[in-house]
C-alpha cells in the first residue's frame, strides 16, 4: 500500500466530510502542515493520529474501535488497506478485517 492511496483516502474522506485542513488537524492534535504531508503522501500517520482522523470524520466507533485494537505501534500495509477500503467505500464498518 502506498503512502500516496492513503494520502489520497484521508483527504477525500476530509472533503466528503466536509471539513478543512485546519479542523482535522486541530481535532488529531497535529500541525497544519504536517497533515497537508498525510494527504500528500510524504508522511504516514502514526495510529493514534490514524484513529483520531476517523474520528474526526465521522467513522463508526466499531471501525475506529478496530484499527486502534489492531497489533503494532505503525500503521502496516494491511491496515492502512483495510482504512483506504473504508474510507472509499463509505461502509464504516468491520466487514473487511486486516489480514496481518
């Protein structure tokens, strides 16, 4: 999984949230310009930023729920797949768990 199809789901989800840069940054606790990164694709997320993201856009507790509970301190391929996956398809739940 590439850091760019994770960049590429985090800000369309953010625009289909209707949120800006700024609004999700201050609800993830980070800078402004280290998201503009995240949605670049020059940096990856760590998980307690992935989670906090979700939240701000409004996924179901039980995929927010999931990804927190998923082993690792990172963000591996099969989960930020798993997160592209639902945030593309909009079904904000646990149908298509992370194979690690």
């Amino acid at each position: 999984m590439s850091r760019a199809a994770l960049g590429v789901a985090l800000r369309d989800a953010r625009l289909a949230a209707g949120l800006t840069q700024a609004e999700v940054a201050r609800a993830a606790g980070v800078d402004h310009s280290y998201l503009s990164h995240l949605e670049s694709g020059r940096r990856t997320p760590s998980r307690a930023v992935l989670v906090l993201m979700l939240e701000a856009f409004g996924v179901g507790v039980d995929v927010v729920e999931y990804v927190r509970g998923v082993a690792g301190d990172g963000v591996s391929d099969a989960l930020a797949k798993y997160v592209v996956r639902v945030l593309h398809l909009g079904s904000y739940d646990r149908r298509a768990p992370v194979r690690e």
